[in-house]
C-alpha cells in the first residue's frame, strides 16, 4: 500500500470523525455541478457520493446538486462555465482541453503510462504543474479519477493500422485526433453523451475509450470488435472556481478537501473493478473482445512514440519534468 493510499485514508477517517464538528453558516447556499457522463457512470456516481458528503459533512449550508449526463452544460463547456462563475463547481476530462495547454494531455500520452499503478505515479508526478496551471486560469483542484486504460472499438476485425484507413473516428481530445490522423482515419469530434447516437447513424464508426464508456453507452448495438491495446488511462477531474474556494470558511474547505480525499481514493477502486466487469459486459452481449495483434500493436506504438516527442515540443522542460518525475517513481 502506497504512502498516497495511506495518506487517503488517514484523510477520510478524520473527515467521518469530524463531520459533526463541522461549521455551519447562517444561509444556506447550493452549488450545481454539472458532469458529462451519464448518472450511472462510475465517475458521475463517485461525483454524486462527493456531493452528498459535502452536503452531508456541512450541515446542510453548502448544498451540491450533481447535474450528470451534460444535462446542464456539455462537457466541452464544464470547464469555461466553472472559469467565469457560471457555476461554482464541476467535473471534466480535463485532457478535452489540452489544447489549451499541452500539459493537459499528460495522461494521454500513448504508452507512457499503461497500468493502474503506473497511472497513480504519473498523476503524482504532473500534480504540482497542473495545480499551479489551473490556478492561474481561476480554477482550484478537488481531486481526480482515472479512466480504465483504452482500447479501440470497430465494426470489423482490424489486424493492421491499413485496415483502419478511412475510417470516421470519434475524438475527444487533441491526442486522439492526432492519432487519428496518424492512422489515415478521419477524427470527429463527439461528446459522450452523442456516442450512441452517433454510431447509429454513422456519424462514427470507431473510437478509442474504456471498457466502461463502451458499456454504458451500449456500442455492442452498432460495433463488433474491441482491442484492449492498453493506451493510456485519462483521468477526470473535479474542480472548483477558484474565486468560490477563497470565498468559503475555513470548515467547509476542510471538508470538502476530506471528501475530495474519499472520492479519489473510492473512484480509484471503482475504475480497477470496473475495468474487469465492462470488458465482460462487451463480450457477452456479443462483441469480439481481446488485445490487438503483433503487428497492429507494434504499429501503434511507433505512433506512441511520435506522439511522445510532438507533445515534448509543446510542453518543453515542463513536460519533461513531469516525464522525468514519473520515471524516477518507477
């Protein structure tokens, strides 16, 4: 067990024993958080837990009302909308906005980091850069949640990055497109709450995600085949305007850094259960599920290490450090 694992626990411990102490304040307030991904979906469920433990923990004076399923903002808008104080609070794939800034990207840098351990050192080693970036765009870090690692979704067998040409891709973030490209597919850009929809009517034809995006979105009605090819594992994040962190007392920032403790120590263990159960859930309702073969990985990788050095050149020392970090942690 972790240094990491221990300090999370010790973190919700205090937190359940000092929930009753907890300082109330004279006027209620509500926050609404909106989340991309559908109620059901493990991060939207451990956001939910999240929220009603701060409601919980603060007496009711600071209310969370969790909005899943981009029912109040899409998820290209959750982050923006959090920035400028439309709302308070949110959760976001934040590597949806590396094009903004690279180092956003870090967790999907191809075959950088292909496990669950790994993911942890990784996130451990950009944590500091990354605070100090969404700081200075008004944004304070909550915690955050790895996806299970990805894998590409078709509707045919591929053996070869040739048998990919053409191909309309859904892409979520700038390293996926890139990918794409890479491959000779066409990257399309689409939510997840437009999966399904866009499979259906061709919109998309393949994407690279989890075991868990494919089952709660139910591609096995309109895609055939999954390659586990380990990828990367993105994370999500939940986040605070910055100006709406100062703004609390000092109790309820302790409790809402206790529960952010929990969830990320809870969602890291849904992701890893999860993982398992969703790649079932594929193959029993049909799907073809298993690792890529030789040649399609070996291809992919010579694209992970282009991808690599592309993003090196946007992030230059910054990212290398992290890179650097991450390496020394092994």
């Amino acid at each position: 067990m972790t240094k990491t694992t221990l300090t999370k626990i010790a973190t919700g411990i205090s937190l359940s024993a000092s929930l009753a102490m907890s300082a109330t304040s004279a006027f209620a307030e509500v926050w609404d958080l909106p989340m991309a991904y559908s109620a059901t979906n493990f991060h939207s469920a451990v956001g939910a837990e999240f929220a009603k433990c701060v409601t919980e923990g603060t007496g009711g004076s600071l209310e969370i009302k969790t909005h899943p399923g981009g029912s109040l903002f899409a998820g290209g808008e959750i982050k923006r909308a959090i920035q400028t104080g439309q709302v308070n609070i949110g959760e976001r794939l934040l590597s949806g906005h590396q094009n903004e800034n690279a180092l956003f990207g870090f967790d999907s840098v191809p075959f950088l980091a292909t496990s669950f351990e790994d993911s942890e050192k990784l996130w451990e080693a950009a944590k500091g850069p990354l605070t100090e970036v969404l700081e200075a765009q008004n944004l304070h870090l909550l915690y955050s949640v790895p996806w299970p690692s990805q894998g590409l979704y078709f509707k045919k067998e591929v053996n070869s990055v040739a048998d990919m040409k053409g191909i309309k891709f859904r892409s979520y973030n700038s390293a996926t497109a890139r990918l794409a490209e890479l491959a000779g597919m066409l990257p399309v850009q689409i939510e997840a709450a437009e999966i399904s929809q866009a499979f259906a009517t061709g919109v998309a034809e393949s994407m690279i995600s989890s075991g868990s995006t494919g089952y709660d979105r139910k591609v096995w009605e309109s895609l055939t085949h999954f390659y586990d090819v380990q990828a990367w594992l993105p994370r999500n994040y939940m986040m605070v305007n910055l100006e709406s962190w100062n703004g609390l007392d000092a109790g309820t920032r302790n409790v809402m850094t206790g529960c952010a403790g929990i969830a990320e120590y809870a969602g890291d263990w849904r992701s890893i259960e999860y993982a398992g159960f969703t790649l079932a859930k594929l193959a029993e309702n049909g799907m073809t599920v298993g690792p890529a073969g030789e040649q399609l990985q070996a291809e992919l990788k010579a694209f992970g290490e282009i991808m690599t050095k592309e993003w090196l050149e946007k992030t230059g020392d910054a990212g290398q450090a992290i890179i650097d970090a991450y390496n020394a942690s092994k």
